[in-house]
C-alpha cells in the first residue's frame, strides 16, 4: 500500500465538557509523521489498517478527560495551550521550547503539531455569558493600564519638578 510518511495533515471535530459541564466543540487539524530508521520500523507503518480512526479516537479521549480538569472560564481563556500541551507534551527548556509531540508506538505514527482551528460554546447563553465577563475583564485591564499610566506621568512630573527646585 501506498503511505505519505511525513506532513500528513487529518482534521478532526472533537466535544469536549469542562468540569461545570459546558459542552465545546473543538475543530482541530493535526500534522503527522510517521517514524522509522529501520526496516523492522517502517513495517510496523502498516500494522495499523485505519491510522486516522486510531489517532483521533486516542486524542479524543486524551482531550476530554483533560478538558474535565477545568472549569469553562479557565478552559476557554487557555485552550490552546491546554490542547497542545495535553496531546504534544508541555513545551520544555530540553527541547528549546518545543514539544515532545505524540508518538504511537504501535505504527511508528508520530503527531508533531496540533492547530486549533476554531472553539465553540455549543451553548449560546453560556458563551453570551463568558464573553460578557471577558469584555469586563478587558474593560477593568484597560482602565487599570490607562490609571498606572496617569500614576507614573504623575511621578514623574513630580520627580522632575523636585529635580528644578534642587537647581
């Protein structure tokens, strides 16, 4: 048989709930490679007849068991980074900043990168919500940025005013 062995790109459309029970459709796309120095490895490529049911339904799995470790809100503000780190292993120093990635033993099969196309809040008073207490906490930072701003102009127009009356 006939297998692209690197840059195979499969998509995939995953639910996920939080731990307060928001449901979230996550549409994803992985890029996957498939790994093998040797003779022995690059057989094992095809010891998997359907290679993309075998990775979605282990990513799937994998997404929605750490979904329920958040609540929506800290979910929805980090999801990316919940989403690679969960199925790429964490970024780390060792590996300059890079992950891991997902390897499956048992055909050589080898996610190397996870792109989170699009996060849904399936329902649309729950997301109306979210996004309500995001434009607040935006509004607050916002108001808080532009008060530290002001505060330091302040100290320093004072500072330079004292820096004058010393001359």
């Amino acid at each position: 048989g006939y297998l692209r062995v690197v840059n195979n790109v499969v998509s995939d459309q995953v639910m996920v709930e939080t731990r307060d029970l928001v449901s979230i459709r996550v549409d994803l796309s992985y890029r996957v490679n498939f790994e093998g120095a040797t003779e022995a490895e690059r057989l094992r490529w095809f010891d998997v007849e359907n290679y993309v049911q075998v990775l979605t339904d282990h990513c799937r799995s994998r997404l929605r068991r750490a979904a329920k470790n958040y609540g929506i809100t800290d979910f929805y503000a980090n999801v990316i980074d919940i989403i690679r780190d969960t199925l790429l292993g964490e970024a780390s120093s060792e590996t300059s900043g890079g992950r891991t990635g997902l390897k499956f033993n048992e055909n050589g099969m080898k996610v190397t990168d996870v792109e989170i196309l699009d996060v849904r809040i399936d329902d649309s008073e729950v997301a109306r919500l979210l996004g309500d207490a995001q434009s607040k906490a935006l509004e607050g930072a916002i108001h808080l940025s532009i008060a530290e701003e002001n505060a330091s102009r302040e100290r320093r127009l004072q500072e330079l005013a004292r820096q004058t009356a010393e001359e």
